[in-house]
C-alpha cells in the first residue's frame, strides 16, 4: 500500500533580516522565540502552474554569417492561476496580502524603528539631565546645558562623534557605529528595505522552493458564478532549490537501475501486474518481496494506494481538509 499526501502551496514571508542573512530553513528559522519568516499556506492549490525557462541568446548576421552571442538563462517566469474555492473573498484577501507583503511588512519595521530611537532620546536625555544635575562648576553646568539643547554635539565635536548620530544608529548597529573618537572602527548592521521583503519571497510546492518576487496579481469575479473569485499571479524565480519527485501510482521512472534513459513499455503489456509495475515509482507490495526473495515467481500483483491526510514526517505540512469531503459530511 502506498501512501499519496495531499499538500498545498506553502508562503515563506520575510519578516525580519535575519531571514535573508540566516542558512536556517524557513521551517524552523527562529531566534529567542521569534520567527524570521511568516508562514502561510493555500487553501486549495491552484488549478494551472506554468514555469516558463528562456536562454539569452543574440544571433546577428554579419558578412560572413550569423554571430551567436549566449548570455546565459533569463530568470524563471511561473504563472499561476487557480481559484479560493469555497475560501470566497477571504481567500482572495490572504493572497493580496502575500503579494503585497512587503508593503505591510515595513510598516511595522518603521513603527520598531521610531519606538528604538524614541527610546534611545529619551535615555540620551535622561542621562545628560543627570550629569547637569550633578555639575560642579558653572563651566561644566554650561557645557551640559548645551550638550542637551544639542543632543551632545557641543561636547562632542573635539572628538568628531556626535551623540545625535550615535543615537540614529545605536538602535540598527547594537552600539556606537563610529567609535568613541574620530576615525575610530565601527560596523553597521544590515537593515531591512522594501526590496530585500519584496524579493525574497518563498514559495513551496512539493518538495521545491522557489525565491523571488511577484509582478502582478489579478482577481476575476463573474455574474454567473455568484460567490467564486479565480485569480492570476506572476511570480519571477532568483533562485530555486529542491527537488520534485513523482507522486501517483501510475508514475514510473523513465531511467533504468544504471541511469540510462529507457523507452516505455509496449502498449500490449500488463502495466499493473508483474512484471510490468517492476519500475513504478511507487513499488506494489509484490514487487518488493521479490527483491527481498521472499517468493520466487509471482504471477499476480496490482497497483494499490490511498491519499493520507495527516503529515507523514515534520516537514511535509499538508492541509488537513480531507480528500473527500462526502465521507466527512456524513460521519463515516
């Protein structure tokens, strides 16, 4: 018996730099608690998924023939079309917001980033309040007067490192970016954009991930179909990983045990009974126990298998909205 799982496409959405600088899997990519990547799934899988491949190649014609000039591959173009299903309206709304992720994303990124320098003034004036208080000259009273209607930068213009810059960049860099003196060493930590969420998006479909970016969305609502929304979306591929395996019954390897290619077999072959399922992707339980010589000569053996609903492993996360909903309905 082999086991087909059922899985929708799955959203791996940026939400922090840590995401676009960490080797983790999106899967399990967190620091003290926090997720670096927004999961989220498809209520149904879409009904087309086209991947289109194109070469860069310039052919010019000269005197003396063509000149061919190859630039390598274009980045992968996958459209996508499909429809939410019972979803409705809220399903449209889910993927509206995956393509505008970035959008939404960085407003929180500005909101966290005016709270950090809120809270960085305010203990910058909190500290030079203290040192004026505890002043022992009017000299030193002055200077630190004016070290708070400047933010520090009367004092520290010797030094050539303004207390106002420190307190941009302590929130982005952990620390004073430009040391304690002038020319002193500092490094700057890398802080997110709206390009670095909009082109780092993460795509899972059966056992491959797709990074890029989108460049168009489309929603479609009909009078005749009261209540269905279908959709259309482009999605650009930088960089794709995984690999995509067979996964029906009726799947069969196209290479031999040695790698070589081989032709299908012959129309008038049994294709579900030994010894024509010998190379199925899915290997009936006949099969198996030959190799295992635990018999010597079957003569009869057929092709049996069923959807699974629940994960079989940690990181094959599926839908769990059976197969068939029938039996659901009814209790079975």
């Amino acid at each position: 018996m082999e086991l087909i799982q059922r899985q929708t496409i799955i959203f791996f959405l940026p939400i922090s730099i840590e995401a676009l600088t960490d080797d983790q899997s999106p899967y399990t990519a967190s620091k003290d608690g926090s997720a670096f990547w927004d999961k989220r799934q498809l209520y149904i899988n879409p009904q087309n998924i086209s991947i289109r491949d194109a070469k860069i190649i310039k052919p010019d014609l000269t005197k003396g023939g063509f000149v061919v000039q190859y630039w390598g591959e274009q980045l992968p173009v996958m459209e996508v079309q499909g429809t939410t299903g019972s979803a409705g309206i809220a399903g449209i709304n889910v993927l509206k917001d995956i393509y505008r992720h970035e959008q939404i994303q960085y407003r929180q990124v500005l909101a966290d980033r005016q709270t950090k320098l809120a809270e960085a003034a305010l203990a910058a004036a909190e500290a030079a309040a203290s040192e004026l208080a505890s002043a022992s000259s009017v000299g030193e009273s002055l200077t630190l007067a004016a070290d708070i209607l400047t933010g520090g930068v009367f004092s520290n213009a010797v030094s050539g490192v303004s207390n106002a810059i420190d307190i941009i960049t302590d929130p982005f860099s952990g620390g004073t970016s430009f040391g304690d003196t002038y020319g002193g060493s500092g490094t700057f930590a890398t802080i997110p954009t709206l390009a670095s969420f909009a082109t780092n998006v993460d795509l899972y479909h059966q056992g491959e991930f797709f990074r890029g970016f989108f460049t168009a969305f489309n929603v479609t609502e009909t009078a005749s179909e009261p209540g269905h929304f279908s959709y259309t979306f482009s999605f650009t591929v930088t960089r794709r990983t995984g690999k995509r395996d067979n996964f029906m019954p009726w799947h069969r390897e196209p290479t031999d045990a040695a790698g070589e290619t081989m032709m299908s077999q012959k129309t008038t072959e049994e294709k579900g009974a030994y010894p024509g399922n010998t190379n199925l992707s899915f290997a009936t339980e006949i099969t198996r126990r030959e190799s295992d010589h635990s018999i010597e000569s079957p003569s009869v053996g057929s092709v049996s298998s069923e959807f699974k609903e629940p994960p079989l492993s940690v990181q094959d996360l599926v839908n769990d909205t059976p197969v068939s909903r029938r039996s659901q309905a009814k209790g079975e």
